[in-house]
C-alpha cells in the first residue's frame, strides 16, 4: 500500500513537473508582456530596464529554475497586470469559480440522471411525451433568436418517422445539441433570451456577494442566487447530457439483466425494480465520471466566465494570456494540473481500495 | 500661453430632459478594467481617464480638449526656460490634507522615480523649485512652449498620505516585496473619491462633497464594472444594466440604435492608423525583390498610396465611423494640416507608378498587423491587401494579438518587418509628438523616432523638427510645423489610412459627453429624465 502510494505521489510530481515545462515554454510564443505594461511614449531604455528588472532577458533555464524554486515556496510572483502577489489574486478568485462549479455539478447531476432515467424508461406514458414535447418545442423556439429552432424542428421531424420512441429520441438528439454547441453560444443565447428579451435575470456578474472570513458567496444574497442560474446551466449544460447519456445506456443496460427480469418475477413494484434496484446499480459509473468530470468543469469554466463576465479564476486566466501575465498564466496552469493531479491519485487510490487484484503486486507495473 | 485647437467637432454632446436630482446611480463598463489605480504607474488612456476622475494635474483638458487652469489657477512664463506655477489655494485632499507646493514636488519625484510611466510626461525639465506653499518653479533644459501639455494627466499625490501609507514609490511588479497602497487605494484632490475597489468586478465612487469647483453632473454614486466580452458588454447595455458601454462594435452600432432606450454615440478618435514601409534595409526581410528596397524609391511609396481606396475602407470596413487621413495626425491636434487631401485614389496611376520604377508585375510583401488593438484592424489590412492585388502588388497578411505584433515590429524586435499598421494619438495633442517619434529619424542615442518603425529619414524634417521644440512663438511654430507635413506628404513617406471611429452605447437615461481622446469625464454626467 506505502509503496504504491508513494510510487503514485512521485508519478504525479513529474506530471506537474512536465506541465510546468510546457505551459513556461509555451510562454515565449504569447508575445512580448513589455508593451502592455508601458505607455505608447515609454522609451526603449525604459522598457529594456524594465525587461531586465522582470528577468525576462535571462536564458529560459534559468527563468524556469526560479519559477519553479519559488512556486515550491508557494509563491508565484506578481501579476503583471495587476501589480499584486498572484497566490493572493487566486485566493480571491476562486470561490467564485468552484461556486459556479458546484452550482452547475448540481444542475448537471440532477437533471441529468432525472432525464437520463426517464428516456430508458419513458416510452409508455403519453400525458408525459405530450408534455416533454411541448417543453421541448418551447425550448427550441427559444433557441430560434439564431435558427437553432430550423435544426430542432428537423429533428423532430426525423424523431416523427420513430413514432414509437419519439419522446425519448427527441431528448436524445436535444442532448447532441448539447453536446456539440459551443458553449459560448449557449452563453450568449441564454444571455439574450432571459436577460435581454425577458428580463429575468441579470446578463452579466455575480450579484451581491457576502464575504466570510475571505470566501466570498453569492449564496446568501437574491442577486448573487439569481446570477448563478445562466451561467450554472451554461457550464452544466455539456455535463447534463453527458450524464444523461450515460445514465440511459447503464439504465438500458441494467433493465435487460437477468435478476431485474427476476425481481418483476417475483411481482415487485416498478418503482421498486426501477429505483430501488436498477437506479442503484446504475449509479456507480455515473458517480465515478462526475467525480473526473469535476476537474474538468473547473478548467473549462474559462469560457462560461468569460462570456458572463463571472469573476472567477477563468476570466482571470483569460485576462492574462491577452496581457502575457506570466505569473498568473503559469500559477492558473499548475493550480489546474495540481487539481487534475489530486483527482487522478485519490481515483487511483479508491480503485486500490474497492478492488482487490490491484493489491496483489504486480510483476509489470503501469497505471491505469 | 498655447492655445490648443477646440475640438468641438470630436465632441458629440447627447442632452435628453435634465432629471430632478434624486440619489442617482451612474453604471458603466468598459472592456477592461483600470490596471492601478496608482496615477503614475500606467501611461495608458483608459486608466489615465479614469483616475482622471479622482486625481487631478496642474492643468485640465475641458470637453473640447482646451487647456484649462487646474490645480494651477494660472502660470507664466518668467524666461524661456523657467515657468511660474501659482497653485489653487483651499484646495484639500479627500482625506482632508490640504495641497500645496510641497505636493507637487513628491508627484514630481515620483513621476520621475522608478518604476514610473510618467516620466515622458515631465521630460525636459532639470529642476522643480518650491518659490513659496503656493508657488513652484519649473526650470526645463531647453526653451519650450509645449511644457505643461501633457500634465493633465500627471496627476498629483498627497506627500503625507503616501508617506503614511508606504506608498511613496510606484507600485513596482518587478519587485515581489512591494504591495502597494495606493495600487488599490486612491487619495486625490479629484471630483470623485473610490469607496470600493475590486479589481476586475467593481470600483464604487461617491462625489467629492468638498471639490474646489462646480460640477454639473447629478450623480450621488459611480459603479464602474469592466466586461471583457463584447456581446455581453451590449447585452448590459441592453437591459440597462448600465447606462454606458463601451466600445461597441462597429457592427452593433445599428442593433443599439434599434434598441429602444438605447443609442450609439459615435465619433472620431483623435487616434490616426497608417501604414509604414520599411525604408531603412537595403533589401526587404519579407519581400520577393532581392539586392533593392523598393520602398526607398518614393514612386512605389506612391503607387501604394495611390492605390488605396479610402472612402471604400472607411465605408465598407469601418461603416462609415471613419475619417479618411492625408496626414499622421487627426483634425484637433495642434498643428493639423488641413490644406492637405487624402491621396486620390488611382490604381491607373498606381499602375504606371509600378511600372515607371521597375515593377510592371508587382512584387511580393508581407504586412504585419495586428488583430486586436485597433477597431477593425485586421479587416481593414484585409481591404489594403486586397486593394494592393489590383495593382499586382501580392501582399501576404501577417496578422497577431498585439502583444506578439508589438513584439516584432517594435525596436525590442529589431522592427523586424517590411511593412507594417501602426496607430498613433499624441498625448500632447501637438503635432511635435509624432514628428518627434514616428517621422523624425531614427537615433537610439536621444529616443528621437524610436516609433519610426519603417525608418523613414528626411533630414529637412530633422531640422524643422528641432525647431518646433525650441520655438516659442506660435504663428512661428505653427508654419515650421505645416512645411514638416508638407514635406512628409510630398515624399510618400508614409500610407496614412484614416482616423478611427469611437462608439459608445448610451442609455437614454443618461446625458453624457464623448470626448474625442476617448476619455469618459464623470462629472459632465446627468441620470434621469
């Protein structure tokens, strides 16, 4: 067990390590930060004392060395936009982002295995495909603002030829819209619907937000809940039908197993058989790829942050590469490979745990 | 005294009902947010607009850019090269210290310490005397009569709040050590005091209750959030979010006037874009001529100049937000020459140009540009290389985020380019700056044309140049500076394209003023109706 935690913790400091090297010597293609940092009239001495100054003259092992020497220490430097320590920018940036995040893992969580759970099941009640469609329509024609309703009616359409499942493949190629729409389209779209043409809610920040002890929440305030909702939904939107997916060929999967066939049998319920056994036994995948798809939904609220304006570690990521603020371009890039890190071990550390063969020692080694 | 050129055309005034003055909140966003709100640290429009709110200079630029007394009630003179400033007297702080000379002399030393990005702003002077508490002498190396022309924008700090608050240097981000106070902290004598400082969310000001000066603006808060995405930036505009956005994209202009109760207000910048030519190899980098520079023969500079269609860019690429140039600088700058037209447009005679210099069949060259400084920059080098392939000259785009462009046209690139965009405004609203920069030639030695990309050389330019600086009369002044653009615009030697267009959606709520630099005053600022 020590061996093979420990065989992991160094496994993960060469990850970081390589992703420290490559993020840094990315950096020489971003551009020079010079320019931004000083006025058009600043002279070239000036600017080449303030190059030296930064460091940004020395070899690139040289630089890397000392990134790497002082974010051992914990520190990342200045930022160069900002003019302050970039543990600190981050510190303040990042309940933001991992409320967002949590807000959306919810959204995608419930929704998803809700609509996952009813499309390998719903194909009896015609009261709920009446009313899923109609949702559906509406949805669509909300969607229209661009002509995406064009491209739902044309699944409809087809949906209609497969009578038999209709409901249920209208949802399923509703989710390959999900999938495939770029998110900031998404953004933009629901920006314009329910900020723009209905007013509902604001188009763009995090509201009011209360600060305790240092973790600033929006959960507290009306605003700070009602900015969430456009931007939780936008994030969560690609994660919903990932798990949707998933939870209707589990569930499809499932259903057709032999003590599901003996427990209707034995005359139980279908909510019984439904919920209590096949629901459950669903589950365990769904539990295991939100738990991964959790890094992933940090790293990629940049682009969620930047279309509303969310104050989070992503709109500051974003900031940074048009700036070429260094500093806070490498301390986002490890704080997000530090995260993907730790998800990876704890993962790896729980198969250790569940499953047995991996204890006995292994003759050839490699990870999963 | 100067006298600087009203700019009442630059300066669109909307005036809807003057509302009763309730509590008013004004909310507006920008693209980005102010870097520091440290006056000396950034010499860059945007933040020097907005703290301009809160600090103030000596002097002032009223809404048609006139110099106007500021924290100096009035100055002179007193030998070529030494001005007498009397200082405003009653005037405080927002902590309440009172500003005298003694203030001047600390913004003074450090606008000129390390780390700071005003020390252009107050170049050329070898001594600041304090006479008496409200009077200070400035000794300058040489006679000038542009002295104080850019000191709107060098604002004044108070000496003992700073030394109170360790924030005597400038903030430094080269030095890991310093958290500067005044980074995200603000003292001026301004009319705007910063009660709220959140950097990239939100800066929150109230009204100065004790400023030295009428204001007419109704306003009892100021919410000032950036929004870095355009779409999102209108979006907020839309459902009046704010009562200000800007930019706005060209393109979004006609979907903001549609829009009930919001408008675009546009105008032109006093920013001129042109193009460079490379004149100072003797072969181009990027270019299929070899052992010759064609630039360096002023009927290819011609042909390049003549083949370009203007109104076509200003209509088509900028929808007309544009103002087709003749010259590098924009109607407003002192010394604007307005007896000089745009290049006629002429692919015939472009042609024949080509031709008559050796190039019947054109020849190959790429143009650097970048894609994200100026409005519509890249589709705008789009419509020249397109406009270049009628008169069978094969341009090669080369277009970049402006942090790599800058990075490779500049001198720390070793102006690594043929031909080049560039865009210039002079902070000192005088034609000295860009004859100074980008026309006069190249010297490392004393900075002179450091901008001068192309390295055009024109030593009659050189001459007229230097004495522009030294010239004290103004009629004077006044014709060296036109014989310079004269010059300039005989030889071709440069491709000026146009002045940029400014727009700003307003929400009709609001009465505000666009000035031309770009600068957004709060205090001409009205809510309600």
């Amino acid at each position: 067990m020590a061996a093979f935690i420990v065989r992991r913790l160094v496994q993960s400091i060469i990850v970081m390590l390589a992703v420290a090297f490559v993020s840094f010597s990315l950096f020489t293609y971003v551009g020079d930060p010079i320019n931004n940092m000083v006025g058009q009239e600043t002279t070239m001495e000036q600017r080449e004392e303030l190059r030296e100054r930064l460091g940004l003259n020395d070899p690139f092992p040289v630089q890397f060395a000392r990134f790497i020497g002082n974010a051992i220490q914990g520190e990342f430097g200045i930022s160069y936009r900002m003019a302050r320590p970039v543990e600190q920018i981050i510190a303040e940036r990042l309940p933001a982002t991992l409320e967002l995040a949590f807000v959306s893992a919810v959204f995608a969580l419930v929704v998803g295995i809700g609509l996952g759970i009813y499309t390998a099941l719903g194909r009896e009640s015609v009261a709920g495909r009446l009313v899923l469609s109609a949702a559906f329509v509406a949805t669509a024609a909300l969607f229209s603002w661009i002509g995406a309703a064009i491209v739902a009616a044309v699944m409809l359409a087809v949906t209609f030829l497969y009578r038999g499942k209709w409901v249920g493949s209208t949802i399923m190629s509703l989710s390959l819209i999900g999938v495939s729409l770029p998110t900031f389209l998404i953004g933009i779209l629901l920006i314009y619907v329910f900020a723009v043409e209905l007013g509902w809610l604001p188009s763009f920040g995090r509201g009011e937000v209360v600060s305790i002890g240092g973790w600033t929440t929006g959960f507290l305030t009306p605003s700070g809940l009602q900015a969430l909702i456009l931007p939780g939904i936008t994030l969560g939107l690609f994660q919903l039908t990932l798990i949707m997916r998933l939870v209707r060929s589990e569930m499809l999967e499932v259903l057709r197993t032999d003590y599901i066939k003996f427990a209707r049998a034995r005359g139980l319920t279908n909510r019984a058989i439904n919920f209590g056994h096949a629901l459950k036994n669903t589950l365990v995948p769904v539990i295991t790829i939100t738990g991964l798809q959790l890094g992933s939904i940090i790293a990629f609220a940049i682009i969620t942050e930047t279309v509303f304006q969310w104050p989070g570690v992503g709109l500051l990521f974003i900031i940074a590469v048009q700036f070429v603020d260094i500093p806070v371009m490498s301390a986002y890039l490890m704080m997000i490979a530090f995260v993907f890190v730790v998800i990876n071990l704890v993962v790896d550390l729980l198969y250790y745990a569940v499953d047995p063969r991996l204890r006995v020692e292994r003759a050839g080694g490699g990870g999963h | 005294m100067p006298k600087t050129t009203a700019i009442l055309a630059g300066a669109a005034v909307i005036a809807l009902a003057a509302g009763a003055s309730s509590a008013e909140t004004l909310r507006f966003a920008f693209q980005a947010d102010v870097n520091s709100l440290d006056p000396h640290s950034l010499n860059e429009t945007f933040t020097l607009g907005f703290q301009g709110n809160i600090y103030e200079g000596l002097i002032d630029r009223d809404q048609t850019l006139t110099i106007q007394p500021g924290l100096a009630e009035s100055w002179e003179i007193l030998e070529p090269t030494r001005w007498r400033f009397h200082l405003r007297q009653g005037v405080t702080f927002h902590n309440g210290n009172p500003f005298n000379a003694d203030d001047v002399l600390f913004s003074y030393e450090r606008a000129i310490s390390e780390a700071s990005d005003m020390v252009t702003k107050v170049a050329g002077i070898e001594e600041v005397v304090r006479v008496d508490d409200y009077t200070v002498d400035f000794v300058t190396t040489a006679p000038t009569l542009i002295l104080p022309a850019e000191w709107d924008t060098w604002y004044i700090m108070d000496r003992e709040w700073s030394e109170a608050n360790d924030a005597v240097a400038v903030t430094n981000i080269a030095d890991i050590n310093s958290t500067n106070f005044a980074n995200l902290n603000a003292n001026g004598t301004g009319p705007f005091m910063v009660t709220e400082r959140v950097p990239d969310v939100r800066t929150v000001a109230v009204p100065n209750p004790d400023y030295w000066r009428d204001v007419p603006h109704n306003l009892t808060e100021v919410i000032y959030t950036p929004i870095a995405s355009a779409p999102t930036r209108i979006a907020a505009l839309l459902t009046g979010e704010v009562h200000l956005a800007y930019p706005i994209p060209l393109q979004d202009i006609d979907r903001v006037d549609a829009n009930e109760g919001t408008m675009a207000l546009t105008g032109p910048e006093l920013r001129t874009i042109f193009l460079g030519f490379d004149q100072a190899r003797d072969e181009l980098l990027y270019s299929s001529v070899e052992g010759a520079n064609p630039f360096r023969d002023i009927r290819v500079r011609a042909a390049f100049n003549h083949a370009i269609n203007r109104d076509a860019i200003g209509q088509v690429v900028m929808r007309g937000a544009s103002t087709p140039a003749a010259s590098m600088v924009a109607p407003g700058i002192n010394g604007f020459p307005d007896f000089l037209e745009p290049y006629a447009y002429d692919p015939d005679r472009a042609r024949e140009l080509l031709a008559e210099a050796g190039y019947p069949d054109g020849f190959e060259v790429r143009l650097n540009c970048p894609n994200d400084r100026y409005v519509n920059d890249e589709a705008t080098c789009q419509a020249v290389v397109a406009m270049l392939g009628q008169i069978g000259v094969t341009v090669t785009l080369q277009a970049d985020t402006r942090s790599v462009f800058f990075g490779t046209i500049l001198a720390q690139g070793g102006y690594d380019t043929s031909f080049y965009m560039l865009g210039w405004t002079p902070s000192s609203f005088d034609s000295y700056n860009p004859l100074f920069n980008l026309v006069s030639t190249r010297d490392p030695e004393t900075g002179r044309g450091t901008f001068n990309v192309g390295g055009y050389s024109n030593e009659r330019i050189d001459v007229l140049t230097a004495q522009i600086l030294a010239e004290t009369d103004e009629t004077t002044r006044n014709a060296l500076i036109a014989e310079a653009w004269q010059i300039l615009y005989d030889d071709y030697g440069y491709l000026p394209l146009h002045q940029q267009g400014l727009a700003w959606g307003v929400s009709e709520d609001a009465s505000l003023v666009q000035r031309a630099d770009n600068v957004f005053d709060w205090t001409l600022v009205r809510i309600g109706g």
